[in-house]
C-alpha cells in the first residue's frame, strides 16, 4: 500500500516534469498543490486527474494547449476537455495620435550653425530624403531634445497643496482650534519614475532613420537614467543600455555601432519581441512600462508571430507606442503584414520622420519640456 | 434552499457540486466544479480568466449560494487603493462627535479625545475587512472582479492580504479571522497579472460554452423563451464566435451574458421565432460595437439561415 502510494506520487512528479520540459511554469509550489488536489480527489478516472493538474499547474491561457498535449502523450488517451482554448482578446482599433499644429516658427532664433532658413527646412523634412551632412546636422539637433521622465501613481500618499482632504491631519489640527477645521491639510498619491523602453529596428529598410532614432533613445537614456532600457531588433535583439549611458552621443553612439552585430539586416521583428519579452519583459522590464517601438513594420518573418507578441507585450505594458517613419507619407495606411498584425495592440501610432516629429515623440508622446533643446543655441 | 451551515464539508466531490451549483440555476461544466470544489476544499483563491460574458462573476454568486455563505464584492478599477479595498474613517461623524465633545465642555484632555475618534463605530469597512468580520458566522465568498484592471501595486497588495488574512489597523489594532473567505478573483485578460499572484491561486481558464450547454443556458435562465427561438439564438452566438467562421470578425463578440440578453429581448418583443426584422431590431442587446453590428447587419440573413451545429459532445 505504502509503496503503491509512493509509486502513483512518482508517477505524478513525473508529469510535472514532462510539462516543465514542455515550457509550463510548473514550480516545485505548483507540483504540491497538484498532489494536494489529486488527494482531494477520486482518482480512479483520468477526468479529475486532468482537471487537478490544469487548475493547479497552469498559469495562463497559453500554458492550455501544452498542457492537453503533455497530459494525452504521458496518461495516453486524448485530454477531457479539448474545448477551445485562450485566444487573445480582440482590442478595440488604437485612438490615433494626432499631432498638435506646428506652432509659429517665425520667432524662433536658431543659431545652430546653420542658416535660419536651412534649419526651418531640415525641421520638417523626412530625414530618409537628406544628404549625408544635413542628416548628420539633423543628428546633432537630435542629441539636443529634452526628453522628460514619465512618471506613475503609487499607492503612498502624500502631503501636497491639492489632492483629496488629509482627514486624519484635519481632525488633529481642528482639536487645537476646539473642533473647527481651519485648516484643510490635502495629500495625493505620490509618484515614482515610469520605466520607458525602446525597441529600434536597424534593419535594411530603416537604414536612414537608424541614427537619429538611436540618437533620440541615447537622449531618453540620458534623461531617464536607471528607468529606460533600449534595444536594437534587425535580425538579432541586443541590449543597448549600457553603451548608451555614455554621456557625450557621439561616443555613445560609436560604443552602440560596436555592439550591435546586425546593421542592416532583415528584420524578424516577431521572433525578437518574443525573445524580448521571455528574457526582460516578463521578469518586469516591460510590466508597467511606457513601450515604444521603432519599424516600419517589414516584417520577413511570420507576421501571426508579431500580433501574438505584441498582444503578450500589449498586456504588459502601461501603453504602446509604435513609431513608423511612413506615416508621414500622403495616404499611408498600414496594409504591410507585420503593420497590420500589430495594429489592435498600439495605443500611440506616430511618424518621427523628422526633427519635428522627433520632438513630438520625445515631448508630447513620452511627457516632456519643449525648453531648450532645439531652440537653444 | 439554503444549505445547512457547514454545506461545504458535505459535499464530497465534483460531479456533487455540479448538481448543487444546478439548484442554484448555474450549469457548470465539469472543469467549473472541480475548480470550485478544489478551492474549497484546499482553501486556495480561485483565479477565473476568459472573455467577457462568459460566466465568471455568476459562476461567484452561484457559488456563494451553494454555501450559503454571503457574497462580498470588489470590484477593481484604474487606481483603486487600499483605502477603497480595506477600509476608511468615518470623517464627518468624527467631526461631529468632535463638537459635540467640545460642546458638553469635554475638551479638557486632548489626547483622551483623539483616541476617542478612532473607535469601531467610526470606521467605515470595505469589502475586504468586511470579509474578514464576515468570517465570524462562517467563511463568506470574496469576490475579486476584473483584477486586471487594478494595478500592480494593487496586486502586491491584494498578495499581501490573500497570504495571511489580516489587516492592521494603527489605531484599532489588527484583525483577524476565523475563517478566511472562499476567494474568487476573475480576470478579463486585457492586463497580464503577475505569476507571484497566480502561483497563490487554482488557474482556471472558462472557455464558451458548446452549442448544448449554451443552449441549455438560456433555457434555464429564460424558460418563457420558445424552444426553437433559445436554439436559433444559441446557434448564432456560436458562428458569431467561432474564429473560423466566414466573414464574421468581430471586435468583441458576444458572451453567453448577450445572448441571454438578446433572448430576453426577442421575448419581450413577442418572437417565437428568429426572422431577420426581429433580430435586426433587437441587435443593440447582442453586439455593442457599431463596427461590429455593421457587419452583422450586413450578414444578417446568412447569420439566421445556417442550420444548427451539430450537437457538440
């Protein structure tokens, strides 16, 4: 009796096994809820069995379908319940981000060491149709933004001037004026740093956009240190953090160019984001997390991939912004496979084809001051 | 038909909560019960997650009535607090009290007064101290709705809580409970929760009910309802959720909570049976999307004219 219990114990573990090889999260706390739950149950039919490891075992809608494989290859049969399984949810289409009026730059005194003229061009124009040195002038303007640090609610509280009542604070003080609440003491939730992440696509297609938007991270880097993590996705995601905390952006950007193996390459935009997101954006990276993306969206690979990618990424960050340098362009629409795929999850679709809109990413999109930077000499 | 206390300890297995969460007109599939029965059983928090309208706030209350054990709801929301959860003072009673201590000229001793602020009566309880005080006459049901929708700080918090049922009062002192509640938390899925919160709980995924079960659903929520109508209904909520379905791709479709409702609408409208006027009048209780009932109205007919699935397993 005792070695038959210790047998069907083994047996059980032994399922836990193949599911953890198998990619469920099955943790030593789970297996023991599941011995627990199989105790509690009748176990002389393979239905509760299934039901006691699939309650105790899984986590979330995708472990499902791994699970019903392992259960009939290891049991042998088919699973009780081949009902449908998680999808993911369909989202309503994203509020599209419209840019403010470009105000008057008449006033504006550029002295950048370009002509007023030559500036007030190069602002609007898209980077992609410049020569080698106005880009490069574009490029230093970049660098030169003054990006601002998101911020989030906490649940602390604290003393502030406007806010709800402070009604604990309020009786304290009416005590000392004999019951009459003079002073109406206010708090608000307090806030901390909201991490920011970038995602920059380097591949081939995104060629003449890679180095002001790496310039534009750099700057966020910078602005946010220790709350912003920055990647470069081409054919290869590499983690570019560490270089871009490099004060000065030229070297900066030379310690990036060394770092990333794949200038240049095609883009396998889904595989990265999963990779991505199984290496940083589950352990809490992304979770809460200002997430924002730059590619045009040729995706080479399996664009299904990305839309299920996008969608984890979309439940684990607090919004999604995509930047795609062709929205600029008359009559754009997404209609490329990768673009389309993403679509339901973005919340923030902007262009940052230009210095212009560069600004309006850094300042509008990720909250900031639109002091300095530019229009400082 | 109210349980005797200690309803939980008699039930001896799934397929007997079945039948009783079918007293209690809630048709549970055989995953839903031993869900339910496990998480008594085992005294773990049960996490519910599936699309809206599927059942999982009802599948809460049924429970609750199996057990005879009162319901106490939180309902989370963007920027819910702990404040809103666990519980608040009563501020303008305190002040009240506060003048009229003044008034009978028992303002002498401050500090005296001040504690005497921060009684019992004067504090205002939530539906999570209202779960533990709850526990005096027997485990009440929590339930923890749309958890997705609160934040992390929240979750860490709620963590907190589901780990040792007790809350600390500065002022009062800590509570505690006998018996911890049956806790159901249900998520929408629109906001990853975090595998700390998840490892604490039994996961339970609800899929759609089969045409069979969905049918039976209505039925048993609407039996006024002509058979051949709860059918037809139940036939189209199928298609207009089955993702392979020609033409129908739909932002949101409809839970089994719509066609109930869509049911109960074609009642009151007088329909003994699906025909395209009726349905296309009555849609507003079924699909809640303009996008989506545009391209509904559009298939209208090819919606109505499909014969019924066949019977699922």
């Amino acid at each position: 009796m005792e070695r038959a219990a210790r047998d069907a114990i083994e047996t059980l573990l032994g399922f836990v096994r193949t599911l953890r090889a198998a990619g469920v999260g099955a943790d030593t706390g789970r297996a023991a809820a599941f011995l627990r739950a199989v105790d509690t149950l009748d176990v002389t039919r393979p239905e509760p069995v299934y039901w006691a490891g699939r309650l105790t075992l899984c986590s979330h809608g995708a472990d499902l379908a791994r699970y019903d494989a392992c259960f009939a290859a290891y049991f042998g049969g088919a699973a009780p319940a081949a009902a449908e399984h998680a999808r993911p949810l369909a989202t309503t289409a994203p509020a599209m981000w419209n840019p403010p009026a470009s105000d008057d730059t008449d006033t504006d005194t550029d002295t950048t060491g370009l002509a007023a003229g030559d500036t007030e061009v190069l602002r609007t124009a898209d980077i992609a149709a410049l020569t080698r040195e106005e880009r490069a002038a574009v490029a230093r303007l970049v660098s030169r933004i003054s990006a601002d640090r998101p911020r989030r609610r906490t649940r602390r509280l604290e003393p502030a001037v406007h806010g709800r009542l402070d009604h604990r604070r309020m009786l304290r003080s009416a005590l000392r004026t004999g019951g009459e609440p003079l002073r109406l003491p206010r708090r608000h939730r307090s806030t901390r740093p909201r991490r920011v992440v970038l995602l920059v696509d380097i591949s081939g297609s995104m060629a003449p956009y890679a180095d002001a938007l790496l310039r534009l991270a750099h700057v966020v880097v910078r602005g946010h240190p220790r709350h912003t993590e920055a990647f470069s996705v081409g054919t290869r995601l590499t983690r570019l953090t560490p270089q871009m905390r490099l004060r000065d952006p030229a070297a900066a950007l030379a310690a990036v160019a060394d770092a990333i193996p794949d200038w240049s390459g095609g883009t396998r935009l889904g595989t990265e984001l999963k990779e991505f997101l199984d290496l940083y954006g589950r352990r809490g990276t992304a979770r809460g997390a200002l997430a924002i993306i730059a590619s045009d969206g040729w995706e080479r690979g399996d664009a299904a991939l990305l839309g299920t990618q996008m969608a984890r990424l979309a439940r684990l960050a607090h919004r999604v912004v995509w930047v795609n340098p062709h929205k600029a362009q008359p009559g754009y629409a997404p209609l490329t496979a990768g673009m389309r795929a993403a679509w339901p999850h973005i919340d923030d679709f902007v262009s940052g084809h230009s210095l212009d809109a560069l600004e309006q990413l850094a300042t509008a999109v990720i909250g900031g001051r639109r002091e300095g930077g530019v229009h400082r000499a | 038909m109210a349980d005797a206390p200690g309803a939980a300890a008699a039930i001896t297995g799934p397929e007997q909560f079945a039948r009783r969460l079918d007293e209690h007109d809630y048709l549970a599939d055989d995953g839903a019960a031993t869900a339910c029965f496990l998480a008594v059983r085992m005294g773990r928090p049960l996490f519910l997650e599936g699309d809206a309208g599927v059942g999982k706030t009802e599948l809460a209350k049924a429970l609750a009535a199996v057990l005879d054990a009162p319901l106490i709801r939180l309902q989370c929301y963007e920027g819910i607090d702990a404040a809103q959860a666990l519980y608040d003072w009563d501020y303008p009673r305190q002040l009240l009290h506060l003048r009229a201590a003044q008034a009978a000229g028992a303002g002498a001793d401050a500090d005296q007064l001040e504690s005497g602020l921060y009684d019992r009566r004067f504090l205002l309880a939530r539906p999570l101290l209202r779960a533990l005080e709850a526990g005096a006459a027997g485990p009440g049901v929590l339930l923890v709705d749309e958890i997705d929708r609160a934040d992390d700080e929240f979750e860490a918090f709620l963590l907190e809580f589901l780990s040792d049922f007790t809350i600390s009062i500065p002022e009062l002192g800590t509570v505690r409970t006998a018996n911890p509640p049956v806790v159901v938390l249900t998520s929408n899925r629109t906001r990853e929760v975090h595998d700390a919160l998840k490892r604490r709980c039994l996961y339970h995924w609800m899929p759609n009910p089969g045409f069979e079960r969905e049918a039976a659903i209505i039925r048993r929520r609407l039996p006024e309802a002509a058979d051949r109508l709860v059918h037809q209904v139940a036939a189209a909520g199928q298609r207009l959720r089955d993702p392979d379905s020609e033409g129908f791709d739909l932002v949101k479709p409809p839970g089994v909570a719509e066609t109930i409702d869509w049911t109960a609408a074609l009642v009151a409208l007088g329909a003994r049976e699906l025909d395209p006027d009726t349905a296309a009048r009555s849609l507003g209780a079924l699909i809640k999307h303009r996008e989506d009932s545009e391209a509904v109205r559009l298939k209208l007919a090819a919606l109505l004219d499909g014969h019924e699935p066949e019977p699922a397993g």
